[in-house]
C-alpha cells in the first residue's frame, strides 16, 4: 500500500467507520500514521474505535456522530471538519434493504438512497473542492458488485450503487487533472454485519465471499491508480460480462438467484 500520510496529507475521513469495511478502512489508515475523522451513528462504538486507533496506532481520531441519511448531518461534518487538512475522503457508509420492490416501505427506500447517494455525493462535492484548493486529495467511493447491474430484490440498493458507480467514473476523469484521484471500489459479497442481517442466504447464490479487512486493503490500493476496483477474479467476471452479453440476461440470472435465497418469514 502506498504512503497515503506523504501524498494526501495527516487525516482521511472515513463514514461508516466501526465496522465491517469502514472499520478495515480506518485500522489501515491508522496503521500508516493518519489521523482518523470516524463518522456514524453510534457514539459509544466511535468511542471504542477512538480508543483503540489511538492507543495501537498513536495517531488522533476526532468522532463525529451523525446520521448521514439526514442532509443536514452531511453539513455539519464539512463544518465540524473545517479546521483540519483533510486530504482524503472514504465514503463508505451505505445500507441496504431486500424483497419485492413494492413490499418495502417507499420511506426505507429514500432513507436507503439519502444514506448512499446523496450522502457521498454532497461529500465528495465540498471535499472535491477542498482538495483541488489544496492541490491533491483522494477520494475513495463505495459501490458494489450489484451496481454493474439491475438485481431483483435489491432493486433500489444496486440502483443506488449504479449512480456510484458512474458519478465515480466520471469524476476520475474530471479530477484527475486537478490533482484529485478518485477510486470506486465494488465489492462482492464481504463478511459484514451487513450481510449477515440480510433476509438472504448467500449460500444459494454462487458467489464468493471476502473478509473486509482484503476488501479494504484493495479499495486503498487502487486509489490513485485505477478508477474502478472489484475484489475476487470471480466478482470481476461478473461485473464484466455485462460488456459482452444483453443487460437482460444477467439481471434476469440473479432475479432467479436471490429470490431463490431470500428467507421468506
Ligand atoms: N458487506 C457487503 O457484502 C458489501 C458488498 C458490497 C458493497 N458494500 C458496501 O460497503 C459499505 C460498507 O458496508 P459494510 O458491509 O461494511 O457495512 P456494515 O458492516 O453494516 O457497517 C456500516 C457502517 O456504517 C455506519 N452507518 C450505517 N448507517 C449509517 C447512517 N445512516 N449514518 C452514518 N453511518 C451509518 C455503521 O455504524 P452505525 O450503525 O453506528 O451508524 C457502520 O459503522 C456500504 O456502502 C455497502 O453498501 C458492502
């Protein structure tokens, strides 16, 4: 992994930072010497995650709890972080809902995409700016397997994966030349709390599954040298089959696969 601290600068932002992949995310960045803004909502993990980086790592962690599905909370951490160089963004927190489309509350829907598309768009927006200010910056962008395509099911979450995606593409290319790397990582199936509350089960669908912690240190290792990371040989067959084949096919395989999986009450 390269040395983030000397080319972005002493703190990196990371939401969604106690657990699964953000958690991954925070102990790597730690273990290079940043300093660490941790966003979510619960303040007594932040706490632990503060205690632990600092003691383990001897770098500083400022929490910020906040709910990043409300517009506001998106203000107050650009406010609340206005005083330190931040060089690196990891937008990372996202959620998830699953079943039939119309079974799911319309409200969880737009709470899911103010979480994973507004959020990491208003983000990258006000610290875009600041870094092209400051001459560099990296941001790194959390999408998914499941947005290189439409999955039954999880209808809304691959769609809000899907904007990542290509908001992340495009603006690999747009900021590159102002000295901003943008990567979009998009993991399979990972080992998280996530995944472990879904009402699906993964064991029906054939995929492979990683442990956050090489989720992580993949997405780091790409950022600045490639727009767009899938972890596993076999998650980027299927991220990229969708070039060579109809769209319909694919979505039409894994409508049969997760309504397949998923665990009916
Ligand atoms: N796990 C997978 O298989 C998988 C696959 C592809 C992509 N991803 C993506 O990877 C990212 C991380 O997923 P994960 O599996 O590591 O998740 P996770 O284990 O569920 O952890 C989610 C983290 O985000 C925080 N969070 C959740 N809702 C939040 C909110 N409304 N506001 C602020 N923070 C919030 C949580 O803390 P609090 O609960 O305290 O807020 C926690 O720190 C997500 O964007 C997800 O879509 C995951």
């Amino acid at each position: 992994m390269k040395n983030f601290k000397q080319k972005y600068g002493s703190w990196a932002l990371v939401t969604g930072a106690t657990a699964g992949i953000g958690a991954q995310f925070s102990e790597q960045l730690a273990k290079q010497g940043l300093n660490i803004v941790a966003v979510a909502r619960n303040q007594s993990n932040l706490d632990a995650l503060k205690l632990k980086l600092e003691t383990k790592f001897h770098i500083s962690v400022k929490t910020i709890a906040a709910d990043l599905s409300k517009q506001e909370s998106n203000q107050l951490i650009i406010e609340q972080t206005n005083e330190l160089d931040i060089g690196l963004l990891v937008a990372n927190a996202g959620a998830e809902n699953n079943g039939l489309f119309i079974e799911i509350d319309e409200s969880d829907e737009s709470q899911l995409l103010a979480l994973n598309v507004v959020s990491p768009m208003i983000l990258s927006h006000a610290f875009a700016k600041r870094f092209v200010r400051r001459g560099k910056g990296g941001i790194l962008l959390l999408s998914s397997l499941f947005g290189y395509q439409g999955v039954p099911f999880v209808a809304n979450y691959s769609a809000s994966k899907a904007y990542i995606l290509t908001l992340g593409e495009a603006l690999n290319v747009e900021l590159k030349p102002l000295g901003v790397d943008v990567t979009v990582l998009s993991p399979g199936l990972t080992k998280t709390s996530m995944t472990e509350n879904m009402t699906i089960d993964f064991n029906k669908v054939p995929i492979t599954s990683h442990s956050p912690e090489v989720v992580a240190k993949i997405g780091l290792n790409a950022l600045g040298k490639k727009a767009t990371v899938v972890p596993g040989l076999i998650n980027k067959i299927y991220a990229w089959e969708n070039r060579f084949i109809p769209r319909t096919w694919p979505v039409n395989l894994f409508g049969f696969l997760i309504n397949r999986a998923i665990i009916k009450h």
